[in-house]
C-alpha cells in the first residue's frame, strides 16, 4: 500500500445491523429507538448509532484492505449528518501518508449517502505488523 492509494465500498444500515447493535451493547437511547422521540427533536426517523459505522470502518480495514498484517493505532472520526436505518453510505478511504520508520499508514476517509452527502469523515492510523 501506498501513498494515494484510494478504496471504496458500500454498507448498508439493515434492520440485521441496527437490531445487532442494540442486542449487542443495549444501547436504548430514544433518539435510536423511538420514532416519533427523533422526529420531535428535528430528526427524519430513528438516528442510527454513530458506532454502526465504527463497525464499517473495523470490517474495511480487517477485511476489505489487500492486506491482513495491520492494527488500528487510532480512529477518529467526526459525524456531521444523521443516518437512518436502510441508508447505503459509501465509505471513500484514501491513503495520506506511509510513515516506513514506524510502519504506519495514515487513512482518511469520508462516509456518504444516498444523495452523496458526506454523513462522517475521518482519519484512521493502522500499525502494520
């Protein structure tokens, strides 16, 4: 992998992902759960839980990357729009920097959605190992 080097991939925030979620961590939050508790604070439905797409980003890069040698060091990611539940985001990921002394790989990224709105974006440090 190199400097520049850019991936793209689709996820969807199916029931299967959201009701895993909430299984998962129990994480009941009205603005996650409750319809019309969203729609009353402004939003367009249920909010999906910003760690759905923590979970996209675990799947690229322990499954989607061409390699399989690597540890995430770092996340960070800022989430600048709703996503709702069946929304299909678009995860651009772009290498910025390799840092070869400490076998390190810079990604930044940016989800999007259907109307090719930018819903998160961020940087991830991975380790190779």
């Amino acid at each position: 992998m190199k400097q520049g080097d850019f991936f793209k991939i689709s996820y969807k925030v199916t029931n299967q992902v959201y009701d895993g979620f909430i299984s998962t961590f129990n994480d009941k939050n009205p603005l996650h759960v409750n319809e019309s508790y969203a729609e009353d604070k402004g939003f367009n439905g249920k909010v999906m839980h910003g760690a759905i797409l923590n979970g996209f980003l675990s799947n690229f890069i322990g499954e989607q990357l061409p390699v399989k040698n690597v540890i995430v060091q770092t996340y960070k990611i800022a989430f600048l729009k709703p996503v709702y539940l069946n929304d299909t985001l678009l995860l651009k990921a772009t290498i910025a920097d390799v840092f070869e002394s400490v076998n390190c790989i810079i990604l930044k990224y940016v989800f999007e959605n259907d109307s090719e709105i930018v819903v998160a974006k961020g940087e991830i440090s991975i380790g190779l190992i």
